[in-house]
C-alpha cells in the first residue's frame, strides 16, 4: 500500500514482484486489489464548480493508422474532467475511459461525474452539444489547436499529459482490459496529494497510505477470479 501511494509514480508488477520476493500473477493481484478500493472510494464524489472537460487517446501506435487526433485507431478514448480552483490551480480531477466520443457517451459520464449546475468548459466538439440540457452550465470554446489547445485548457490537458507519462514511464505498455483500473487509480492518487480547499492548505500526503488502507478496510473482498472476469471493454460499456 505504501508503494503504491505514497510515490507519485506507483509501482509496476515487475517492481513489486522484486520488492516483495513473490511471482509476477502475485503482484498484478495485490496492485489490482488495491486499485479496485481506489475505484469504488472515488465513484461516491462528484465535481464542483468550473470543470474542464476534454477526451484524450490511450494506448500504442498500430502501423499504417493515424496516431493523433479523434481519428486514432487501436487506442481507448479516456475522458478527463478536472475542477478549476484558479487560473492555475487544480481542484478535484477524475478520468475513465470510454466507448466513444459520440455525444450519448460522454452526457452519461459528465452526469454521474459532475455536479448538477456545474459550469462545464469545452470544445467545441458537436457531441458536446447537449451539455446544457443536462444542468450545466456549457462553456464551449472554439479549439486553438496544438501546442495553443494545451495553453487554451491547461488544467485538463496536464492531467491528460501527466497520465500518459506515467502509463509510459512506470508501466511501459497499457492493459487495455484494465484501462479503468489505471485512471482510477491515477486519479485517486492525484486527488489525495496536496490539495488547496476554501483558501486553506490541506496536507493530505502524509497520511494518504492511511487513506489506502481505509479504503481497502471498508471496501469489497477482491478474489483473482473476480478481478480477471471484471474487465472493463468497449462492447459492455455500450450495452450498459
């Protein structure tokens, strides 16, 4: 537990399958067990405020296809929505990734995420084009494109980069079939680090591995055939 959260990073299976001594399997099911208790903590909490909201793509690069853009093949869409606290302070954040980008998928992931009479700022994508039906608040922008986007909605696009470079950097590859698990746990972490609410400085850090610990107290008995069978993939998102 302390490995996992107390680095920013987090730990691989291979890592802790080193540190600890045990096999591989072993590892990759006491990290997932953790990430479950990550996941179900952080599914209670909802956004408030103004929230930025922006979809990126997750995964490797298939030859012959494009690699960036809405056009991207053999990659997961993940929606990021991240409170904005001030011009340059983040408040609250969650990620999850999605079937789609078309608008029917993304209403009902900003619903259960965000606040109603939220104020929700966007692109000017058409899927999100019902926002305002909702109860927000919609805050569409006409996208400045490259570097000028990621200056334009730099709150959401860090977190989104920030992602990337950990899948990268402490996983090397993504698990597509556990894709939700890694944002949640990557949110849960975020949101549990220094954080700044109602002008006061809240020092959660030092205390967050406590936090783990009650979150895997309270929450639901994880067995290896449990979590082999839960994967998350793009055809039960749509038929849920």
């Amino acid at each position: 537990m302390y490995l996992i959260s107390a680095n920013k990073q987090g730990i691989s299976g291979k890592s802790l399958a080193k540190h600890l001594g045990c096999s591989l399997p072993t590892a990759w099911h006491l990290l997932h067990k953790l990430r479950h208790a990550m996941q179900e903590r952080d599914a209670a909490y909802q956004l408030a405020g103004l929230v930025e909201v922006d979809e990126a793509y997750v995964g490797g690069i298939a030859a012959g296809v494009g690699t960036r853009g809405r056009s991207t093949k053999h990659k997961t869409p993940v929606v990021a929505m991240v409170e904005k606290r001030g011009d340059n302070l983040t408040g609250y954040m969650s990620m999850r990734p999605v079937a789609d980008v078309r608008s029917a998928t993304l209403m009902k992931v900003l619903v259960a995420k965000i606040k109603p009479g939220a104020e929700v700022r966007t692109d000017a994508l058409a899927s999100y084009g019902p926002v305002a039906t909702h109860g927000f608040t919609h805050l569409p922008e006409i996208s400045l494109g490259g570097k000028r986007s990621a200056i334009q909605f730099k709150l959401v696009h860090r977190q989104i980069s920030n992602l990337k470079s950990w899948l990268l950097g402490t996983h090397r590859n993504t698990c597509r079939r556990h894709l939700d698990l890694y944002t949640a746990e990557y949110s849960w972490r975020t949101n549990r680090r220094d954080r700044y609410h109602d002008g006061k400085t809240d020092n959660q850090e030092q205390s967050i591995t406590d936090r783990l610990l009650t979150a895997m107290v309270v929450g639901k008995h994880w067995t290896w055939k449990r979590i082999r069978k839960q994967r998350w993939t793009r055809k039960k998102l749509r038929a849920a």
